[in-house]
C-alpha cells in the first residue's frame, strides 16, 4: 500500500509540473516555495534549527496557524531554550505565520511527501519533537520522523465527518501513521471518538480542547477600531455588516437581505471578505446588479474617501481585526454546503454572529454557541434580514449575545496550555 502511495505522489507531481513551470513565470515569490517544497532549504532557514533540539510545529494554512499561535506562545514559556520551526504548506499561510507568529525561530514551506525528500528535512534539521495542528497526517514524513526516533503529537487534533470516510481507504498506511502519533491532543469528544475509530490508541488520545480560543492575536484597541473605520469609509455607518470568508452562492443572499435592512438602516455598510479573493470583481459586478457600489479595500487604503455601500476584502491575514468594528457578523461557508469557518474569531470580539445551517465542520463550537443563543442560524435571504432587524431593533439581544460569546471564549481557554503538559510528557 505505501509502494502504491509513493508512485501516485510521484505521478502527481510529475503531472503537476507544466502548473509549477507557469507559476515560477507569473508568480513572484513561487520560486523560494517551490524549492524549498522540494528539500532545498536556505542557510538562514536552517541555521537557528538545524540540530539544536528544535520543536518543529506544522500547521497547513491560514486556520491551523491561527491555532499554532497561543500553542507556540505556550511553548516559549515552557522550553525557552528550544528553538521553534513552524512550516506551512499554503502561500497565505505563509504570510499569516510572518505576520502574527513572531515567536518561531524559522517559518518554512513544508517538504513534499515524497520518501526523499522527508527522510532528508528530518536528517538535516533532526528536531527534539514534532507537533502537527489538526489532521496533517504525511506518509513519509511520518516513517521519516519514525525512524529518527522524533517524538510526535497531534495538538488541536480535529476530524471532519467527510476525513473520517476518507482516511479509511488508507489501510495499512492509516495504521502506520497513527501507530508514529505518540500523543493525539484533540479539541472535542466527537474529535477523539473519530480518531479511535479511525484506528488510534485510545490510551494516547486526550481531549485538551480547542486552542483558537486561545488565541490574543485579534485584541484590537480602540484607537485601532477607529482607524480601521476610518480607512474603510465606515466612520458614520450604523450598522456594520462583516460577512467573513464567504462563497459563491452566499453574497447574492447577503445583498437581498442588505436592500431589506437598508430601508429600516439607510446608513448601514456591508463588508464582504470572499473565502478565494481572487472573486473581488466578480462581487464587484454582483454588487452593481443588486444596485450597490463596491470597493475593494486596497483602493480605500489610498483613496477612503470614495462613496460606497459595500467594502471588499482583497487582502490576507485582516480579517480578524476587521471584525472588531462589525455590529453584527455573518460567518461564510454555511449558507452552502461547506461545512462552515471558524466562529471563534468574531467571538472574540464579542459580536453577534449569524450563520446558515452547514456548520459540520465546526459542530462543536457551533453546539456551544447556538445553545447559549449566542449564534443564530438563518437559511434564506428572507430569514437572514428578519434576523439582522430582531438583532438591531432589540438592544437587550445585541448585548446578550455580546456578553455570552465573550464568556463562552473565556470558560474555554487553556487548551494550548494543556497541550504543553503532554509535550512535556514524550520529551522526557
């Protein structure tokens, strides 16, 4: 099964390459990705790390690096003398690690999995640990760090209802891989109940919660809400709607609901930040068709004067402090099927949230929220104004959801703590 894993990963990348020829040639910046997806890694990367006992942490993209942040804050407190690698697999996961992981000694792009090249990274750079952020499970880099004797954890262990159909055609390479974890930290009950399935030990697994509570990255001062308006043009709007990373098939809902509430609110401003940005003029031309005018925030960063009803996000790693000047917030990938984003981060804020109904991929969170009435559910245009209105028209009910998911967020922290109780435990 690995050998048929090994000659599919090598197909595919071989298949792959004309895509990386066009990128190295439109794409500033693939290169230095490029390569060091392939094992080459510059001196400046390896030299604070390599063969210094370094905690290597790999978190994917931008969510598993909002999650790797109090984890490596946690990690500095407990091995100040260990040096941290953070590696990602994503280009905007890269920017998010630069911008708000500035604790790890090396930030890198993850090795390809090809038997090679993970057996050379984990040679060269020989870490004392190595932690994944929610389900990273790699093949060979796993029976690489196997063989080197590298101790590994999972921290803020999630699986996914579709993860846990997928990984089952594995086999023997699922077995392997679960057999290298010495230590599964996951963030709920359902969370460990999967991975035992799945075929992990149930004495290695514990439930230490979810560390995006945790996270502090988001803290945004007065002063700093105020500038942001400022530069969005949305110092006089009331309300402020933030839709966060939403898809195809939910801005046309939005912009319903946005012509429903402005008759009640002629003053309120709609902040749309679409999950692929690269959808910017798409939306700009939805908007014109609902009868609205758009613009994208990096022309408002230079020009924030310019009238308009609707602000669209084109920039990467913003949206979390954006949504601190939002009266109410609209959580994307739930009015569709998939699976919704993460509530924590508006939560945060302490904001009322709406959501649709496809929340499978944050099932507990969203169990904890809607329970307490801290969330509310809506599932058509229609829906969706009437719920905006009952927020607006009814201020005992803002500052009730506002007071709840800020206590909901406090009565979960520690999960990043409690992680490092077992790292300490397959160090020593």
């Amino acid at each position: 099964m690995h050998v048929l894993y090994n000659i599919l990963a090598i197909l595919i990348v071989m298949l792959a390459t004309p895509v990386f020829i066009m990128r190295l040639i439109r794409e500033q910046g693939f290169g230095q990705r490029l390569r060091q997806s392939f094992g080459f890694l510059p001196f400046r990367c390896m030299e604070p790390i390599a063969h210094k006992n370094c905690i290597w942490l790999h978190a994917a993209s931008v969510g598993e690096i909002v999650a790797a942040s109090p984890i490596i804050k946690e990690i500095r407190r407990a091995f100040p003398g260990k040096p941290v690698l953070v590696s990602v697999v994503t280009a905007t996961g890269y920017a998010m690690a630069k911008r708000i992981i500035t604790d790890a000694d090396s930030i890198i792009f993850f090795p390809i999995d090809l038997p090679f090249i993970s057996y050379g990274a984990v040679k060269r750079i020989r870490p004392s640990a190595f932690l994944m952020v929610e389900t990273e499970l790699w093949p060979n880099f796993l029976k690489a760090l196997r063989h080197f004797s590298v101790p590994v954890m999972m921290v803020n262990g999630r699986i996914s209802d579709k993860s846990v159909g997928r990984y089952r055609y594995l086999g023997s390479i699922l077995k392997n891989m679960l057999a290298t974890v010495d230590t599964f930290c996951m963030q709920s009950t359902i969370d460990a109940e999967y991975i035992i399935r799945l075929g992990a030990d149930p004495k290695r697994v514990v439930v230490t919660g979810n560390t995006k509570f945790d996270q502090n990255y988001t803290s945004v001062t007065l002063e700093e809400q105020q500038g942001i308006s400022r530069q969005m043009g949305l110092e006089h709007a009331f309300p402020v709607i933030v839709a966060g990373s939403t898809h195809k098939g939910e801005e046309d809902i939005l912009l319903s609901a946005l012509q429903e509430v402005r008759k009640s609110f002629p003053s309120i401003k709609l902040v749309i930040a679409p999950r692929d940005i690269m959808r910017t003029e798409e939306l700009a031309s939805l908007a014109t068709s609902f009868g609205f005018v758009a613009i994208r925030r990096t022309v408002l960063q230079s020009n924030h004067s310019e009238r308009h009803d609707i602000v669209l996000l084109d920039t990467i790693g913003e949206l979390g402090k954006i949504y601190s000047i939002g009266t109410i917030i609209f959580v994307g990938g739930s009015l569709v099927a998939q699976g919704g984003h993460n509530i924590l981060e508006p939560a945060a804020h302490g904001k009322p949230i709406l959501v649709g109904p496809y929340m499978f991929n944050f099932k507990d969170t969203y169990a904890l929220f809607s329970k307490r009435e801290a969330c509310i559910t809506v599932d058509n245009a229609t829906n969706l104004a009437e719920k905006m209105l009952y927020i607006l028209n009814n201020e005992q009910v803002r500052l009730h959801m506002e007071r709840d998911t800020l206590a909901i967020i406090e009565e979960n922290r520690g999960a990043a703590c409690s992680s490092m109780v077992y790292l300490r435990e397959i160090l020593h």
